[in-house]
C-alpha cells in the first residue's frame, strides 16, 4: 500500500450493479478502484484512502450527490468528482458542476463513454499534480533549505510528499544518515493544512535515557529531584501539530511500549501524575536501520513498528542520485558564499560526482564549506577538497563513465533552467528564447529533447521526464 502509486478512483452508488461495472472499468484504466454504497462510506473512504477521482450518484440515501461533491471538495480541494444522473435530474447535475463538480455522466451510460469520462478526469488530476511538482521543484531549487534535486530518485520523494501532505496518516522515512530525512518531514508539515501549526523535531537518539520519558510526555512538580515545576512534554508542545521522531530505532524497549500506548489512546500521562492529558498529533518517524530486522530480532517492538509503517518514503542515499550534486553544490556555494561567483573547477566536479559520500549530503554540505574555508573563495579546485574526495577519481570511475555522468548532470541543470524560465514567462516562447539567451530553433530542439509539450503555454513545464 505505502508504494502503490497508482490513481486511486471512488464510485459511490446504491446499485450494485452500477459500482461493480464502474469498479471493473477504473481497474481495466489502471486505477486503484473501491467502492461505497451511499454518502456516509464514501466520505469514511475519502478520509482515509484519499481517492484523486469520485463518480458518484446524484440521488443517494440520506445525503444526496451534490452535499457530497460539497463535502469531498471540503476535504479534498484536489480531487476531482463527477456526478452520475438519471432522468429529470441533469439541470441539477449542471448545478453540481458550478460548485465544482468536473462532469456529469447520464445513466444508463455505455461503458465507452465512462471509461472516456474516466480517462479525462485521470488526466487533469495527473496534469495538475505534475503542474503542483514542479512548483515545489522549482521552490525547492530556490529555497536553500528545501529538497534540492532533480533526478528520477528525488522526483519520487517529491511526488511522495505531494500525496502525503493533506494526509494523517502516519510516515517513516527510511534512508542512511545525512540523506535528508529531516526535509522531509518538513516538506510534509509545512506543504499540508498543518503548516501553521507546531512542528516538534525529536532526535531520540539524543534523549537522556533517565528523561527521556519527562521530555517527551511532560511531568509534575515534585516529580523527581529536581523538578522544581511542572512542565509539558514534547507530545503536548506538539498538539495539534506534527511530531518528527527521528532516529526512532535508538528507542529503549521500555520507551517503544509507553510510546505506543500514546499513538493507540491520543493521550500522555505525565511523570509523577495520574491524570492523562490528551493530544491530537500527526507522527513522522525517520530511521537509519532496519526496523523490520530489528523487530524480528526482538530489538524493536512488532506492534510499534506496524503502527509507524503505514506509509514509508525511502530517501536515497548521494550515490544513488550523483545527478544532484551539480545543483546541490550550487545551492551551498549560495548558502556559504552568498555574496561571491565562485566557480567549481572541471577536474574538483568530476571528483565530487565520482565520490561515494557515505555521509551524503551532510558530508557534500561539510566539503564545499570547508574547501571555501581554506581557499580563496573565487574558486573550488581539485586542492580544496579532503584528500578522501580529491582520491576518488582514481579509485571509482573511468574517464568515459564520468564524462557521461558530468554529461547527464549538466542536462539536469539546463533542464531546470528551461522550465524556471517557461515558469517564470508563463509559457512565452519568444520572452524564453530571448531570456536564455539562445534562436527559437534551438530552443525547441532543446524543448524537443527535454519531451516539454507545447499544447498549452502555460502549463508548457508540467510533462518533465528525467532522461538517465
């Protein structure tokens, strides 16, 4: 469930027979298709399965098509819902669609027509969240504490974080240390209808083991020596808002159990007291180890990790998306360096992307401050870096492997560039052309390479593929 990204597609109707035919044609689309026979199941299904398309029915017992359309674009601004009417109710359907309803469709309806209402819903839903992407893409190339990055790997973090925002339920993110996880869990909070409220960042594995219990759940006067006043705990800071657990491994056993206790009842007990004060908060946990192995080897508690793991976001490692760092390094060199031009010479760049980084992008972030330290800080040459890095180009990659990989990194880079500025101009190719610079035949050649469709200008960056 947590990878299934395919479109999720809702049809709620008290006919058997009409959500059966509707499930049979979203599954032959692809879709993940479920079904609800009246309001009330689909707004349960709404909550917790966050279907991107509904059809439903315009009559319905109790609460009628139209409220629901109503109620789902309440909770789900971005799915898109198409009423189903009979005969003498299409001047209502056509209602519906002023409150924001995509379609109608009139029963009985031919399969054909169903599967082309279905097919072209699928396709806004997909254009819109490409088009959604992309912003928080470029956010993120411009922000210099967003998720940089623009390979395949990170393209799924990102589409990941797209999906997960408006959801409560909760997340783990999975990867080695210094990949991010942290941004992660930001990206998700701060994105989301959470945003203005409190985002609590726990390093577990930073807890003092005798108070890891008072600071996470709080305690009482009097509590223990020393607890000259009461004072909340991480959880209630958090309330309302999102908790991140980070290094949610590190836990004790002890700790794991009366952590579970809080996610299953929403409520704390603090230290020395015998009232429970309840919180309502999203949980994101992070790890660097197996948890799955550590549960199986009685480390780490099999409920506990079930209840974290319903959606799990893997972070891969620097190695993995080398492609990056080109654009990473771009945005320290801006972080460190805010007021000067300095430049990365060839053979420092080939080095730095032949590089393994088992500290990723903490370790690539430590380098290029460090090689700004010692330099001149006009330019980065291979001298600057740690002898680790400098070593690199002889112990790892050929000479034709790393062109080709400066080659895929610099087409990443020109790539972004294209789409900042089609962003930026709102799809005018003649203002595009001449702010990068370069002929209108050139730029579609490169629009042609980069597969950007020019169907409509301005949502001309919105079909970006990643060429590896």
């Amino acid at each position: 469930m947590a990878n299934d990204m395919r479109i999720r597609f809702l049809v709620v109707d008290d006919e058997s027979s009409i959500r059966k035919l509707c499930i049979a044609i979203g599954e032959r689309l692809g879709f993940a298709a479920m079904e609800a026979e009246n309001a009330e199941t689909a707004l349960t299904h709404a909550e917790e399965h966050l279907p991107e398309l509904v059809v439903a029915d315009f009559k319905l017992p109790q609460m009628n098509g139209v409220e629901l359309l109503r109620r789902i674009k309440q909770l789900l601004p971005g799915t898109e819902v198409a009423i189903m009417t009979g005969h003498g109710t299409v001047e209502s359907a056509v209602d519906a669609m002023k409150l924001g309803a995509y379609d109608y469709i009139e029963k009985p309806f031919r399969v054909e027509k169903m599967r082309s209402l279905l097919q072209r819903m699928a396709e806004k839903v997909q254009l819109t969240a490409e088009n959604q992407f992309l912003r928080e893409r470029v956010d993120a190339e411009t922000r210099l504490d967003g998720i940089v990055g623009t390979s395949t790997k990170i393209q799924e973090v990102l589409r990941m974080i797209a999906r997960l925002k408006d959801s409560a339920a909760p997340v783990l993110i999975v990867g080695e240390s210094g990949t991010g996880k942290e941004l992660v869990a930001r990206a998700i909070h701060f994105r989301g209808p959470l945003a203005h409220r409190p985002f609590v960042a726990v390093d577990c594995g930073a807890l003092v083991p005798t108070l890891m219990e008072s600071e996470l759940f709080g305690h009482e006067k009097g509590a223990f020596t020393g607890a000259l006043k009461s004072k909340p705990g991480l959880f209630q800071t958090a309330n309302g808002g999102t908790i991140f657990l980070d290094e949610i491994g590190e836990l004790p056993l002890e700790m794991q159990a009366k952590l579970l206790r809080v996610l299953q009842e929403k409520e704390v007990r603090p230290v020395g007291s015998n009232q429970r004060v309840p919180v309502e908060v999203r949980v994101i946990a992070a790890t660097n180890r197996d948890l799955e192995a550590a549960y199986r080897s009685g480390a780490f508690r099999k409920d506990l990790f079930f209840r974290l793991n319903v959606v799990v976001v893997h972070m891969p490692p620097l190695r993995e998306r080398r492609s990056d760092i080109p654009a990473l390094i771009r945005c320290f060199l801006e972080r460190h360096a805010p007021s000067g031009n300095v430049q990365v010479a060839s053979e420092a760049m080939r080095a730095l992307l032949q590089y393994d980084w088992p500290g990723n992008i903490r370790e690539l972030e430590n380098c290029i401050a460090r090689a700004l330290a010692l330099g001149d800080r006009q330019s980065i040459g291979l001298g600057d870096l740690p002898p680790a890095v400098r070593s690199a180009q002889e112990r790892h990659l050929s000479s034709e492997e790393s062109s080709t990989l400066e080659s895929m990194a610099l087409a990443d880079m020109e790539r972004m560039t294209i789409l900042r500025v089609f962003e930026q101009v709102s799809g005018d190719k003649a203002l595009a052309g001449k702010m990068l610079g370069i002929s209108r035949a050139t730029l579609y050649r490169k629009l042609k390479r980069y597969q950007i469709p020019l169907k409509n200008p301005r949502k001309v960056a919105v079909a970006v593929t990643h060429e590896q």
